[in-house]
C-alpha cells in the first residue's frame, strides 16, 4: 500500500523518511537501533523521488525505508555486531543482500542491534545494551499487566523481543521502518518475529547469499526477512533470492519472483502436525493456539496429520557442537591486525592478539570459541564434530522422510511462550536461554529448510504469539501462499502505541496491516 | 625399508664438540647399485638414511586461489589484497578454476589418479601472515593421489653413466599460501605484507623413497622441469614459487625407521642436496655417540652448512582442522562422467586437460636422443638449462655438421662460456645463427677446429663481426692449395737442414 501511495504521489519518498527517522528518534528507548544513517537516507529518499517524478521508480521497493541488522556489512555506514571487537569499523563494500535492497531503490535507514555476534535468544547481551520489545509499550500489554504502585518503575517491566535479530523486528513492530533484515542460524529471526508480532521468514540454505553476512555458522546461516505482512516478505524476497559467484554455497538455478497468490482452497494442502514440537516448558496458551490452527485448517478442507521427526530431541545438542566449533573457526580473524579493536599490549604478537580477543569479545562469544575448539581438537573431533554431523543428517533425513510421504507444509509453534520481562530473562545465562529457546526453530536450520513465524494471536498478557510454517526445500512460493492464507483468517491485531498515535502518521493509522502492494 | 639405493654412511671424520661439521668432509654420496655395503671399514654398523619431501609450487595464475587479487612477485607491499584475502569478515572464498586446471595437469603428469571428488579443509593456527586465523587446504580428501615421478643421476660423478630412479608421489593438494612477515627487531615490531596471502599452491608430497641429497635435488629439478614445461608453476626457487622442506631420519637395516627431523629454508636445489646430507650426517654422529632424534624442524643455514633448531615451532600443535564450509566439493568430470547440458565454463574436464599435456621432458629427451643421435647424458644439459635445447635445434637447422658433433660445441665450448661468465643462453653474445656460421666453415674444411676455437673466443667478445671477417683477420685459413702446401714444407724442410 505504501509502495501505491509513492506511485500516486500521496506521500513522496523523502517525507516518508524523515517521518521514518522521526519515528526513529521517538521510538529510540526501544534501542533498536545501533546506527542511524540520517544523512545518506535523506540522500536515498531524494534520489528516488527524482524517479517518481521522472515516473521511473525501479521497483515496488524504491523510496522504502528499510533498516539492517548490525551484522551485515554496509559500506561506509558502521558495522559493529554488537561487539567491541568491531566498535567503530566502517566495512568498505556491502553485503550482496544489501547492495541488491539498495539497487532497488530502498533507503537505508540504520542498523538495527542484536545480540553480539548474533549469539543469543533475547537480544539482550549486545554491548550497546538490549532491545525492548515495543510491545511493552503498547496499549494491550499495558491494559493487560497488573497496575504497579508509583514508587516502583514503570518502565522496569518492559519485555525481551527474543533474538538475535531484536532490533530488526523491533524496527518493523515499531513501523520505524517497512522491511528489516535480520539473520537465521537457529532461530534468530523467526524468534523475535513471533515476540513482537512481526512476520519473521528464514528461506531455504542457499537461496539467498550470505556474502557480507559477518557469518555465526556458515552451515546454517541465512539472511531473514523481517514484514509485516506476508505478501512483503514475498516481494523482499524476490527481490533478494537468486545465485551470488561471490558465495560459492548459493545455488545456480534461476530464482524468478513470484506474487503470492490469494489461496481460497485449501483442500488440496496437507499439514503436518510433528508430534515432538509438543516440547517440555510449551506453555498452555500456545499449545492450545497451535491445536486451533490445526482446527482451523481441517475446517477448511485440508488434511491434517500427525507426523514424527523423531529425532528433534537431538538437535539442540547437535547444534551447540556444529555450532560453537563454527565460531571458534570463524572468530579466529579478530586479532586486531588488520581491521577492529586491537589492543595497548604489545609485548609480543601473542599476547596483543589474547588482549585484543579478550577485550573485544564478551563472554558468550568467548565461551563458544573455548567450546568449539575443544571439540576440535585431534582426539575429540570424532567423538563431537564427527559424531554431531551425522546426527545432523539423521534430523535431516527426518524432514525429507515427512515431506517425501505427501504432507507440504510443517505447523509448529515458534516459540515456548510470549515475551518475558527483561528482569525474568536474565536470569538465567546466555548458554541456558538458547538452549530453551532455540528448540523449535533450530531444526530447520540444520535441513537448511525454509520457515516462516506468522503472528497469530495476543497471549493472556497481550504479548504476540506466533506459530512457524515449515515448508520443502525451496519451495518458498508454497510456504508463503499457505502463510498468506493462514495470516488472513487469523486477522491478528494492530500494535496500539501511543508514540505512533501522538505523531498522527496517517499512512500507518487507518490500516488492519501496514503492507507494501 | 627406503627403495632406490641402500646408502652406506659411516663418520668422514672426526667430529669435534658440537657446532657445524669442519670443512674439508667429503661429499658422502650413495652407493647406487643398492645393496649395503658390508661395515668392514670402520666396523660400525651401516645406516640406512630416508629422505622424503613436501614440495610448495605456486601455482602460475593471474590471481589467487579464492579470491580475484592479482598473482605478482615483488610488488609494492600490501598492494595485492583483496578484502578476502585481508579476511575482512563477511568475504567468502571463490575458487579459481585456472588454479585446478594447473593441479589437474600436474597430478597426471606425476602419474597421479585424480580425485573425481575433493574437499576443502581448515586448518588453524594463529600467526602474523595468517589474517584468517585459518589456512584452506585440502587435508581429507586432496586432488591427487598415488603418482610417481622419475629423475636420472649420474654414478659416480661422471657423465657417462645415467641410473633411472623413482619416487612415490603422496598427494597433490591444492592450498593457500601465507603473508610474508618481516621481523624487525631494532624497533621490536613484525611488518606484515599480505601480497601473498591467498595465492594458490600446489603442495607435492614425496614419499620417503630417497636416500641422501644428490637423489633429492635430483628429483626436485625434475619436478621442476615438469612444472615449467606444463606451465602449472614458474617454479623459480629464488622468488619463492618452489619452497621445499626435507625429511630426514636414519636407521639401521632391518630395524624399523628412525625418528625423523624436517629442514626447512632451504632457499636452491644447490642447499637441498647440502642440507639433506649435513643433517643425514648429524643425526647419525648424534645416534652414534649415544644421542636420540628429536621430532623437531630445523632451519638450514646456508653460511654457515648446517641445519639449527627453529625457535618457533615449540611443541606439536593442533591444527584443529574442520571442513571449509563454504566451498562444497569439488568435483571433477571426465569425458565419461560430463552431464550433457552443463556449462562448459563451470566444469574442469580432466580428459580435456589430459589430451592438451605438452611433452614432458623426459619424452622431450627421449625426442632428442632419437632425433639428432645424442647421448641420454647430453639431452639432460640441454634440457637442464633454460634456452639451450632451442639454441642447438636452431645451430642444427643452420649448419650442415651433424648434431653429433655440433652437441659437443654446444655442451663443451659454448656452455662453459656461458658459465664461466655466468650467462643465461638468453644472454649469449654468440647467437645460433653466428655459431652455425662458424660451423659450416669448420664443416667446409676452411678452418681447423684448432682454428674454430680461437674464432669461438674472439666472437664471445660480441664485436659483431662474423667468423669469416674473424678468420680473414686473423689469416686461420686452411690453405688448401696444394702447391702452396708443398713451397712451405720444402721451406720447413730447407730450414732444418741448415741448422
């Protein structure tokens, strides 16, 4: 809609963004940004409205504000990874993702904040501090939590937005922006897209490049795609998927764009129910919301079956193995030498390079990098790395044996329950959180399938809940259109905040969902 | 047990307390007949020396391994670095297809089955000239595998007699080379140059089937030949695209192989084959006093002609390898094996390359021994040095004298010029054309060979003027006027009998 609005003349690209950046700055206690490009968006914005005016806008995405999670490389703009490591690295080329959303004509409008490195489910252990959750301000939380007496903080009880990529779908939830990139390895994506009511797509293992992406796990990593509707993550991605030569794990077969179509006839569709999502600490609410959806497509005429991906109790562990070893790989470039943070000490190249490690990375990053080196080592690559790679294709297999006997698309939830107050979430380590969150998100990652979180509905305590959609290699134009479909018959709510209200931004007020087409 | 010959090595001398052998030690060389030779000299037991090699080639390609950097020697420090190569976080590596076809080429010119499938590793170790913290190889599956490669020697330090020897060929693995490091001590700081990181190398692995540094320097100059004539690598050792690391152990016959030491910094073939000896001797003096081996590396000295121990490698290290996850196999197709609508310019086709080998030199030799009638011995030198065979093929064309006598001009007289001034055949003062000249009127009967020679001098100066004006100058005529002939020995004859 707001891309028809640009057409039409209604509103022109540079008042967008400066309503945007507006947004930005009122909405900046949510820290959900790390970065805001003020000046170069400003320049975007009027570089496409020159377009409109001559009528040539490039595409659907021309003139819309876009933001970036802070791992992907941006040329000239600071890329920090929420980390000391790269405080102040200004990366000189931009990501493959990134160059391709700003051929299009989008307007950069910052870098959103995550967890450092993107290691962690709550984006709260960054070193610019943690994101909160624009739920936390929004009318239906509030009317929902018990009143507090005035002598303690108000402010004290605002929510996590899950993670890694927090910022990104803050950004989006908060409609500072109208698409986010964010990243997938286990979840980080769809996560905090289910915590703050956003639609959070992780696409298939190389359909989209990675180059420019500062990698977690090379394996698993994709770029995500943060909307608010469904029918927008589908124009992003088309606008992104397709072979990169600078990433030699992309595929090579054409990708063509697609329009999602408006599914009325769902009979033909079978769902797969896998029986191990029923995972221990699943909260009532969303295992009954799970049990509706399912409802909800019978109904409709498709088949529902029950299925089993039997070895989805192994994959978190799989995962900490394939994924710490990965770090430890990957991390071992930040010395300081050529580009960071690096040290005062310089009485030996060693010990500048452990002072430099030691400062610049907290200590979640350096426990995964003590971690995948042991498992590294000669005697216990075996027993680990080895070991956790064929589990790894074991989890595979499961899908493809589900998929293979006729069923399309996997409905589980995303996440174990809504939001949780920062307070609450800390208390437990990054190591533990992870470990419980990433649970239903992380096999995906491991088959390298596409997966989709779809905000469904308000909890009790009127925080988002969503549920994932699971689909077949590459086919995400399936995935979607189910997705789409899904999306519409729940109708899920508008977030009310008062900071968007007070700024009276018409294109956003009078809409059930802010959208693209 | 080592195969090739069963050297015997006793003491050359007495050694004193520690340092570098004393000058004036004789060249130990093998006995190449095989067989030990039985310790009746100085009634110590014999020992058997195993020598094998790893072999670094750069790889002859306009850019990198991964990345599109620029392959130079010698540029402005720091000037050929991509942000890949600079690990810059966020690049990916991209294979160079001109880099497998070069490993392709040398792994069936070594006779090597070519892995129709091989993978990416990496291997970590932090130092300077490792931005990535990680070098990508090939440590589980390499390129090639199970080749041989053939090398001549000379017995007894003669030319005439040639012995054919072979050594097993590992592997062939495709890798990145390292950054250089420059260590400055007077301002205690390391400069680090990464022109090099990055750039594609063929490690060569030899089997231990050597025995002492004649046979090691004389399979790395072949193997150097091969790479040259193949293209696959420039493989000039003095700017860095050959680097060679020897390993050495003895022991005695029958018992099971020593422990064994690598040398490296072994900058010419020359040093190879010293080295190899100096520490084939060192280790047998230390086992014979009652020392042990350690496993340690060991830098050669060329000033001093020995091999110390490296200050930095302390201790085994673990590279803690790990598949390269961002490069899927590498897969390789023959003519059998090509799916039919592929890209042509996606694939490596091993039999397209096979077809497309140039003559190795040992067939080169073989051509030239059949051809002009030369001795094995004599097609080794002309292989041996840079630009003679095509000077004598050129001298061949031109001149009417058979090249069994023309190779003798060209080894004996032209080659020790050339050496004596330490020119390169490129540089010659006396061209193919010029010789041939000279030749022909040696050939016609016009000089004396005694003749030929002083003209050979006085051309070497490069005055240009041609062997005629040379023997015109210099009245080096035959006289071939019978008449002539007969007033000069009636002459000579007069003059004795007046004394």
């Amino acid at each position: 809609q707001v891309s028809a609005a640009l057409k039409e003349g209604r509103v022109t690209p540079t008042e967008l963004c400066q309503r945007c950046l507006a947004l930005v700055q009122s909405t900046k206690f949510l820290n959900a940004y790390i970065t805001v490009a003020e000046e170069t968006a400003l320049k975007q914005a009027e570089e496409s409205e020159k377009r409109y005016r001559r009528g040539q806008p490039l595409g659907v995405l021309d003139g819309i504000p876009i933001a970036v999670k802070d791992n992907f490389n941006t040329a000239g703009i600071e890329t920090t990874c929420a980390s000391n490591m790269l405080k102040g690295y200004i990366s000189p080329y931009n990501a493959t993702v990134v160059q391709k959303l700003l051929d299009q004509g989008a307007v950069l409008l910052g870098k959103t904040n995550l967890d450092e490195f993107a290691m962690g489910s709550g984006s709260t252990d960054g070193v610019f501090g943690p994101v909160r959750n624009p739920w936390s301000y929004s009318r239906q939380y509030k009317e929902k939590s018990v009143p507090k007496p005035h002598s303690e903080d108000e402010e004290s009880d605002w929510v996590i937005t899950g993670g890694s990529s927090g910022g990104s779908a803050a950004a989006v939830s908060s409609f500072t922006c109208f698409a986010a990139l964010g990243s997938d390895t286990g979840g980080s994506t769809r996560n905090p897209a289910a915590h703050c009511g956003v639609v959070g797509l992780k696409p298939t293992y190389g359909l989209i490049s990675r180059h420019g992406l500062i990698p977690l796990v090379n394996s698993m990593d994709v770029p995500g795609i943060l909307t608010r509707c469904v029918d927008d993550a589908a124009v992003v991605l088309g606008s992104l998927a397709g072979h990169d030569p600078k990433d030699s794990t992309t595929v090579q077969d054409n990708f063509k764009p697609f329009e999602l179509p408006n599914l009325t006839d769902v009979s033909k569709l079978s769902i797969g129910i896998p029986k191990e999502y029923r995972a221990p600490g699943l909260s009532s609410e969303i295992l009954s919301l799970w049990s509706k959806a399912a409802d909800l497509f019978k109904s409709a005429g498709a088949k529902v079956i029950e299925v089993s991906l039997p070895h989805t109790c192994y994959s978190i562990v799989c995962y900490h193995v394939l994924c710490t070893t990965e770090v430890a790989s990957n991390m071992a470039r930040f010395d300081g030498l050529e580009y960071g943070h690096r040290s005062d000490m310089n009485k030996s190249t060693e010990s500048m390079y452990a002072a430099t490690r030691r400062e610049g990375f907290n200590d979640v990053v350096r426990g995964r990098i003590l971690s995948g080196n042991y498992f590294l080592l000669k005697q216990n690559y075996e027993n680990y790395f080895i070991k956790a790679q064929k589990v790894r294709r074991l989890i595979a297999n499961d899908f493809v044996k589900v998929f293979g006997s006729g069923v399309d698309v996997l409905l589980t939830p995303t996440t174990l329950s809504d939001a949780v107050p920062y307070k609450e979430f800390i208390k437990e380590d990054n190591r533990t959180r992870s470990t419980q969150d990433d649970i239903l998100t992380q096999a995906a990652n491991m088959a390298g399938l596409p997966a989709i979180n779809v905000p469904t509905a308000l909890s009790e305590r009127g925080l988002p809940v969503g549920l994932q959609f699971i689909g077949r290699s590459f086919q995400e134009k399936q995935l979607l259109t189910v997705a789409k479909w899904f999306e519409k018959q729940v109708k899920f709510p508008v977030i009310q905040l008062e900071e968007v209200k007070r700024h009276g931004h018409g294109v956003f007020q009078h809409q059930k969902s802010a959208s693209f087409s | 047990a080592a195969r090739g010959c069963a050297g015997v090595w006793r003491r050359a001398c007495q050694r004193g307390a520690g340092g570098p052998a004393p000058r004036g030690q004789r060249d130990v060389s093998c006995n190449a007949r095989g067989g030990a030779v039985p310790a009746g000299k100085s009634g110590l037991a014999p020992w058997v020396p195993v020598v094998g090699l790893e072999i670094h080639a750069q790889i002859s390609s306009n850019s990198k391994l991964f990345s599109g950097s620029q392959v130079q020697f010698a540029a402005p420090p720091n000037s050929l670095v991509s942000f890949f190569d600079a690990s810059l976080p966020g690049t990916l590596p991209v294979l160079n297809r001109r880099c497998v076809e070069a490993a392709v080429m040398t792994g069936l010119a070594l006779n090597c089955s070519i892995n129709k499938k091989s993978l990416f590793d990496r291997k970590h170790y932090f130092y300077a000239d490792l931005p990535a913290g990680y070098q990508i190889t090939q440590q589980r599956v390499p390129i090639a595998v199970n080749g041989s490669l053939s090398y001549s020697l000379c017995i007894d330090n003669k030319m005439s007699q040639m012995v054919t020897k072979t050594v097993r060929i590992k592997q062939i693995q495709l890798e990145q080379d390292s950054g250089k490091s420059l260590h400055d001590d007077t301002r205690s700081q390391t400069l680090v140059d990464l022109n090099r990181a990055g750039v594609g190398l063929m490690e060569v692995v030899m089997e231990p089937d050597m025995c002492c540094g004649e046979e090691a320097a004389a399979a790395v100059r072949e193997l150097q030949l091969i790479l040259q004539t193949l293209g696959s690598s420039q493989a000039v050792m003095a700017e860095g695209q050959l680097r060679v690391d020897a390993n050495v152990s003895v022991h005695h016959p029958g018992e099971p192989y020593g422990v064994r030491t690598e040398v490296k910094n072994i900058n010419s073939i020359r040093f190879l084959a010293k080295a190899v000896d100096y520490e084939i001797q060192r280790q047998i003096e230390e086992l014979e006093n009652g020392g042990t081996i350690l496993n340690e590396t060991r830098a050669f000295d060329s000033k001093l002609g020995c091999t110390v121990p490296m200050r930095d490698k302390e201790g085994k290290q673990d590279y803690r390898f790990m598949p390269e996850p961002n490069l899927p196999p590498l897969i390789l197709y023959d003519a059998k094996s090509l799916p039919a609508n592929i890209n042509h310019q996606q694939v490596v086709n091993i039999d397209w390359i096979h077809e497309r080998l140039p003559d190795l030199p040992s067939v080169k030799r073989a051509k030239l021994v059949e051809r002009y009638g030369i001795l094995p011995e004599h097609s080794f030198t002309l292989l041996n040095e840079d630009g003679l065979t095509e000077f004598f093929e050129n001298v061949v064309k031109q001149t009417q004298m058979k090249p069994k006598k023309v190779i003798g001009w060209i080894l004996n007289d032209l080659l020790s010029y050339l050496k004596q001034h330490s020119l390169t055949v490129k540089e010659s003062p006396v061209s193919s054309c010029v010789l041939a000249d000279l030749l022909n009127l040696l050939e016609k009967k016009e000089i004396s060979s005694t003749a030929a020679k002083q003209v050979l001098a006085e051309l070497w100066k490069g005055e240009g003027k041609t062997p005629l004006e040379i023997v015109k100058e210099k009245k080096l005529e035959l006289i071939q006027d019978q008449k002539e002939l007969e007033q000069i020995c009636q002459a000579v004859i007069d003059g004795q009998e007046n004394e």
